[in-house]
C-alpha cells in the first residue's frame, strides 16, 4: 500500500479527475465508517464510497465469505452449467424484492443493470409479438451510467454529446425538480405532481403504441439528490398501465435500505415492471448487479414461441460465485443488522442535523430523505463547481469524505452510521462552509 513513484499509467474514471491525478488522495485501509489515509489520518467516510458501502468497510462476515468463496468454487460459468450459491443468492433477493419481482438476471455494475434492463423491456415486447414499441423514455438529469444504453437515456447532455446517435427513439421526460420551488422542503416536495403528466405529452406526441418502456430513478442520485413530488411516481405507474409500457426503476443508489425501506419501490408505494440494482447488492465490495424482473416479463422469455425469443444477453461473470456469496454475506448483515429500514430509524434525525445547516454561508437549498442528503450552494458566476470543490478539499482536511456534483454537496453515509456520528458530520460539514470563500 505504499504509493508507486510513477502514476503515469493508470487512466483515472472521468476526465474531469485530472484535476486529481496530480496529488491523488490516497486511500490505504478502511473500517467501518472510516478511511485510512496514506499518512495514517483517519476520513470519516460520508458517502458510502460511491454510495455503495451501505454496511460500513471491511466487514469479517463478508471478508471471510469471500475468502472461503475464494478457496472452494473461484469461478464457475453461470450459462449452460450452474454452482449453488447463485441459485441461492437470487431465491434470497427476491424475496426480499418488492411484490412479484420474482426473478433475478446478475451482471457486474449498474450500468450493465440498465443495459440489461433496456434490453430486457425491448426483447419482452417482441417476445410477446409486439415488434412496434421501440422507444424509451428517460428524464432530463437522470443518470444511469456510462454505457450506451445508459447515456442514451441518460438526462445529461455533456455524457453523451461526443457519441452521436447512440440508441435512436429515445426521449427524455423533464425533471421533476424545480429549482428554487422546493426550497428546504423536508421529504418529498409538494409541489410538481403534475409533471408525471409530462409523460402522458410525450407518449402521445410519439404514439403510445410505439413506446417500449420508461426509465427513472426513483430518487435521482449522482445529479444531486433530486426528489420526486408527492405522487409523481404512482402517477408515472398508471400512465405506463394505461399504454402498456414498461415502467423501469433504476435503484443503484436507492436499493438496499438507503431510503429506509429494502427498494424505493417499497418507500413510494409503486412496483415497477424492472428494477435494476448494483452497488449495494454486495455493499460495494465486489463488482455486481442484479436486475429484478416481474415473473410475467421473465415467463414470457421462458414459455414464449422460440423464433420470437432469441435473448442472448448474459455475462462472463455473470452470478460468479465469488460476488454471489459476498452478496450473500452483505444480506445476512443486513438483516442481522436491521440495516435495510435502519435509515427509517436515523430519517428525523439526519433531517434534524441537515436542516440545521439552513442560513449558513451559500447555502440556497437543502434536500433529504431516508440517509441522503444533499446542500446546493449558490455558484460563483461562471464557475459553477467552485465553491463546492471547495468544501470538499476542505472536508477532506478535516477528515471527511463528501461528495461533490456541480455546486451540489451530496452526503450518504453507511448505513450503521450513529446519531454522533451524524452530528460530527454536519457540524464539520457547517465548519466547512463557514472557512470557503
Ligand atoms: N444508475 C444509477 C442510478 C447510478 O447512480 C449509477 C452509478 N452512480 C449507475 C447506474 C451506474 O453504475 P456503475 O457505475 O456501477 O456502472
């Protein structure tokens, strides 16, 4: 763990980190709610990673599971043969999946989740012999991912400008967040129900008969905790109903407890038809994702006509035994745990604490729910992820990992995060913002 004299290799994720290549903060060990750092401090770790760590670092019950993986059954294909502990990992997703998502298609991240979910929602549509719904329909500001599929029905311009076309007969929904409308609202915003109705313009607009399905997430995560309206998403379910689309919900964040429920489906009432999943699946520890699907789309592939279904989808590690059985392990500490609604329990008082942050210095809005939050600070003219930048080497200084989009802090701590704890966060968090200019 000794940092390499030469960092020239190494492609750092995203380009706009090479503003880190030259000093990287390294990070050498973990436990718990901690980072170590290269020069021993400890960094309270604010985001669960990348909102993946939901249980807290380095857990022995999930260590040893993978370490006896390891030693028994390495890899083992997922197609054409099987090994246990694949069967045995999906059976326990999905029951704890929101009612009727009966089946479980494993991949290796979240953006292969939504590929896979696209494809799935495409493929079910022809199964069932309807070849004319084509189209997907995305939001403005949703994110998910980086592969084709995603920045396709991804809202986020500058993801997939240099890509051309990418998928053809996408279209995006406007957000449901309304800037300075919900202002320091708590919860879900009152305001801007009716722009589910946006989905009923837009399907009209193309032909309700050619949209395949819609994407969202339930709560937009990497694009600043973006919350929906009350009922936006009941109102986006009966649209799908009432035209026979698809409904997808992309939970990579919001999955496995972060709202205090299992799934956002659970927390707003809704089921989707495809709910996809990654990061949280195996506390972040392994590269996994699991796409849950509604028994009636997975029988249509299995007991539909054989010329029409012709589903080649499927991944080299796909259920690889090594994931499944730390995804198993992060499932028993999450249920021994009570960490899957712990977020319910610590909802008040993380609101409490965030709120508490109202009036100082930047700060024009702040938004929670479950254990997310986030602070958008008013931009410096034309430079708008200074100020947050800012606070986040800052943070780091102190002691604390944040996470930074645009001029939008965004907080998501592990799940087994204490009432103390989460008043040292903010209280560093209000130190911050009292030193940045
Ligand atoms: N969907 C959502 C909602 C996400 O937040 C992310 C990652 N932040 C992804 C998809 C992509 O996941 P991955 O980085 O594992 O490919």
């Amino acid at each position: 763990n000794k940092r390499p004299n030469d960092l020239s290799a190494f492609w750092m994720p995203f380009t706009a980190n090479r503003q880190f290549k030259e000093t990287p903060r390294m990070l050498v060990a973990a436990k718990d709610m901690h980072f170590t750092a290269e020069d021993g401090r400890k960094i309270m770790d604010g985001t669960a990673g990348l909102w993946c760590v939901n249980a807290g670092h380095c857990r022995p019950k999930i260590t040893k599971a993978i370490q006896q993986q390891a030693a028994q059954l390495d890899y083992a294909p997922a197609f054409q043969m099987g090994h246990p502990i694949a069967f045995e990992f999906a059976n326990r997703l999905a029951a704890i999946a929101p009612e009727g998502m009966d089946h479980v298609f494993f991949t290796n991240s979240g953006s292969e989740s939504v590929d896979t979910a696209l494809k799935i929602a495409l493929a079910y549509h022809r199964a069932k012999g309807d070849g004319s719904r084509f189209r997907l329909i995305g939001r403005e500001r949703g994110y998910h991912g980086v592969n084709f599929g995603g920045i396709s029905v991804g809202g986020i311009v500058a993801n997939r400008k240099m890509f051309g076309t990418l998928l053809t007969g996408v279209d995006h929904m406007p957000h449901t967040h309304l800037p300075g409308k919900n202002a320091f609202t708590r919860g879900e915003p009152e305001h801007g129900g009716d722009l589910a109705d946006e989905l009923e313009r837009i399907v009209t607009l193309h032909d309700a008969s050619t949209v395949a399905a819609v994407i969202v997430e339930p709560v937009a995560g990497s694009t600043g905790v973006l919350i929906p309206p009350k009922g936006y998403l009941k109102r986006l379910r009966e649209i799908c109903d009432k035209h026979g689309i698809l409904l997808i919900f992309d939970e990579v964040i919001t999955g496995f407890g972060r709202l205090g429920t299992p799934f956002a489906a659970d927390y707003f009432g809704v089921v989707p038809d495809i709910m996809t999943t990654a990061k949280g699946v195996t506390n972040g520890v392994i590269p996994m994702g699991a796409v849950f699907v509604k028994k009636e789309i997975h029988d249509a592939f299995m007991n539909g006509p054989e010329h029409l279904i012709e589903f080649f989808h499927g991944y080299t590690y796909s259920g690889n035994p090594i994931a499944c059985a730390a995804g198993l392990a992060t499932l028993d500490t999450y249920q021994e745990e009570g960490l899957l609604t712990r977020a319910s329990e610590l909802a008040d008082h993380w609101a409490d604490a965030l709120h508490s942050l109202k009036g100082e210095p930047h700060v024009i809005d702040i938004r929670n729910i479950g254990l997310v939050g986030a602070v958008e600070l008013e931009s410096i003219p034309g430079e708008p992820t200074k100020r947050a930048f800012s606070a986040f080497l800052k943070a780091y200084e102190r002691g604390f990992l944040i996470r930074t989009t645009g001029d939008i802090i965004a907080l998501s701590p592990p799940l087994i995060i204490s009432r103390g704890q989460i008043d040292e966060l903010i209280d560093n968090l209000r130190d911050v913002l009292r030193m940045i200019d």
